[in-house]
C-alpha cells in the first residue's frame, strides 16, 4: 500500500510506503501537523504557516530521489539501509516542540535532535521493529557503514536543508533560498572511501545552494523581528518558570508542567507531555495568561497576541553607557530589565571548509580523473572563501515605548 502526496514544492507526486507510511499514520509523526515550520515567522511573512509535517515529508522525497541518482550511477546500498535512510529522513524533526526552533532549550532544555532520537528509540520501535530503529540511530548517530548516507542527512548538502531552504523561501515570498536541487541531486556522487560528493559540472549549482542559504539565514531566519518575536516568548516563558518556583499556580496544563519540570532531563512522563503539545496548546496559554492576575506575565502574552513585540537596538552600536541607560529607563517606567532587556545574538558560518581529512563535513567535488577537491579549491572566484568567515550580530531587544 502506499499513499501519494501533493506538494507544492514538487512536480511529482511524494509516494508513502511501507515503513514510512506506518510512521505517517502514527500519532507521533501527524502531531507534526500542528508544529508550525518557522515558529512565529509568520508574525513577519505572513506566509510562513507551512508545517514540520510538510517539511519532513518534502526531506524523505529528496533522500528517494537522491538515492535514485546514486543508484543509476552503480551506487547501491542494501534495501534495509535504504529503508533506514529513507525513515531517518522522514522522522528527522520528529523531536520539535511548539513553534520548533523558537521554543527550543526554552520549554525544556534538550536539543531536537536528542529528543529525536528518544521518540525513535522508545516510541517508534513497536511501528518499526529492533532492526528498523536500529538502523535509523546508527544514521543519526553517524555510526553506520555509509558516511555518503549520513552527510545525505546531516552534511553541509543533505536533503534537509534542500528542502527547507526551497519551501522557507516559497512561503515567505523571498527568492534567495530557489536552488537548483534537481542539478544538484542529478550530480551526487560518492568518493572511493565513501563519502558524498558532487561530480564537477554540478559545483556552481552548490555554490548557489551555499550563497541561497547564506541570504536566507540573513533575510529570514535572523529577520530582526522574527528575533524580536523570539526574545518575546524566551521572556515569557521565563517569568513563568520563575512563578512556578516561586510556587504560583500559573494556569497551564499538566502536559505542559511535566515538560517545564523535566528540565534537561526528558524522563517518560515528560515525553509523554512533549508528545502531547503542539502549537495550539501554547496560543491557547497565550490568551489564558493575557488575563491572569500577574502584571509581567499578561503584558508579555498580550504583547505576543496583539503583535506590540520588542524594539531591536544594534548592541554593537551602543556604547556601554547607552545600554545602562536603557536599563535605567525601563526601571523609571517600571520595566523589569530580566524580562524587558533581551540580548540575542545571531550567528551563522554560511560553509565550514573543514580538514579534507576531517570527519566527511566538507563539500567534496569530484574531478574527470577521479580524485577530488574540497569545492573553494575548484571555484574561479574566493566568493565560498568569504562565505566561511563566521558573521555575528548582536542584538538588544527592549519595549518600544522606552
């Protein structure tokens, strides 16, 4: 049995089966549904309500297609690390919370990717059996046999990012992040000790993907408003692990707390509640605590609902007085600076020319007489070598009214 798809994205239809389609169907994976993309990205872009759901099934297309290209050229690997390849990509975000990455480390504070790992490993593994599951962490855990079946997944060009880059930019209406995927998928090779590739005729192609991810994170994903936005929630959810503490009894659900409580630590009931929210639980507490009886607590979730968010100050720009002087100003107007003064900083490193000889994270480009390159040493131009300066900006987010 299998199940076609439409996508916006793709021309062909995505296909469903076997495994991934009992993965689909799960509980587990539909919840993806309502975990939106971008988080509150849409607070900018108003188009940017595309879901994990989404996403995760455009990934799965591309890692088939991508094996596809592979295998036409004799690049074969057995049907059950296919299978495992295939899974993995699927339920790769599997471990998102409400609104993904805006929420992360702030309702509790463990990485995606490991909650990832504990859905696949304890709530998977019934759907899958012991050595489905088995195979899919040994991909996440790079500690397979194929290092080209991992950087497919978690590389410098893998499937994750071909497809989020595409679908961000088509749902926020910008351009940058339309790479040529197909050029890119249609010229994946793999080196003689295993790692991935790209053939030669396919290295501008990469180097549009890598200057695309570049503007998107910049134009995007580091729109100072969506860091605004960010800030916003990171004061909330703060001052409402403070009342807790402090042994208020904050209006929330049970699911909630038992995340809250877990801390760094996602014991078996705090899954279970991880498993239970999704981003219409956390609107729903917004506008519950928009009218709850603490001063803080209502002003920062009425000013997320009625969109009143943070002003953005360059903290590079403001001398050390200055910032004082904001802190002195929010006092007078009885701003505590501990949920009003947010300072985020923004970094990224569009690519990492690592060591040739390091750990397979570099962009291999094969030549015609068989060895390869690490790309910047095959480009006409030093534009990837600029490119793999690390950019950093550091922003002080505050009420505008000061």
């Amino acid at each position: 049995m299998a199940k076609y798809i439409r996508d916006a994205l793709y021309e062909d239809f995505i296909v469903v089966e076997g495994p991934a389609l009992d993965v689909m169907e799960s509980p587990c994976f539909q919840r993806l549904r309502r975990i939106s993309h971008l988080g509150l990205a849409s607070y900018v872009y108003p188009g940017a309500t595309h879901s994990r759901f989404s996403h995760s099934l455009g990934v799965m297309h591309l890692m088939k297609e991508a094996l596809r290209s592979l295998s036409i050229k004799g690049i074969r690997v057995p049907d059950d690390v296919g299978q495992a390849a295939i899974v993995a990509s699927m339920v790769h975000d599997i471990g998102h919370g409400p609104f993904s990455h805006a929420l992360e480390h702030t309702l509790v504070d463990v990485r995606h990717e490991d909650i990832t790992r504990a859905i696949v490993d304890r709530k998977l593994r019934p759907i899958l059996g012991d050595a489905l599951t088995d195979g899919i962490l040994s991909i996440f855990n790079r500690e397979s046999s194929y290092p080209f079946i991992e950087e497919l997944l978690q590389g410098q060009i893998d499937v994750d990012r071909m497809d989020y880059l595409r679908r961000d930019a088509m749902m926020c209406g910008v351009n940058y992040g339309m790479i040529d995927v197909v050029r890119i998928l249609h010229t994946l090779t793999v080196t003689d000790d295993g790692h991935l590739a790209v053939e030669e005729k396919g290295k501008h192609a990469v180097e549009g993907y890598l200057v695309g991810r570049y503007l998107m994170y910049w134009s995007v994903y580091f729109h100072k408003t969506n860091l605004s936005i960010q800030a916003l929630l990171s004061s909330l959810f703060l001052r409402v692990k403070h009342l807790l503490e402090d042994g208020a009894d904050v209006p929330m659900d049970d699911n909630l707390l038992s995340v809250i409580r877990a801390g760094n630590a996602l014991d078996e009931k705090g899954l279970e509640g991880f498993l239970r929210l999704d981003d219409n639980d956390i609107y729903h507490l917004f506008k519950l605590w928009a009218d709850w009886k603490d001063p803080v607590l209502s002003d920062l979730a009425d000013r997320i609902l009625s969109r009143r968010l943070f002003k953005a100050y360059s903290a590079e720009e403001m001398s050390l007085k200055e910032i004082e002087d904001l802190k002195t100003r929010l006092e007078e107007k009885n701003y505590d600076p501990e949920y009003y003064m947010v300072e985020k900083v923004a970094e990224d490193t569009a690519y990492e020319p690592y060591n040739p000889h390091d750990d397979g994270q570099i962009i291999r480009i094969l030549l015609k007489d068989g060895s390869w390159r690490e790309i910047t040493q095959v480009l006409p131009t030093d534009l990837l070598r600029a490119l793999s300066r690390p950019v950093e900006k550091r922003f002080i987010f505050a009420p505008a009214d000061v």
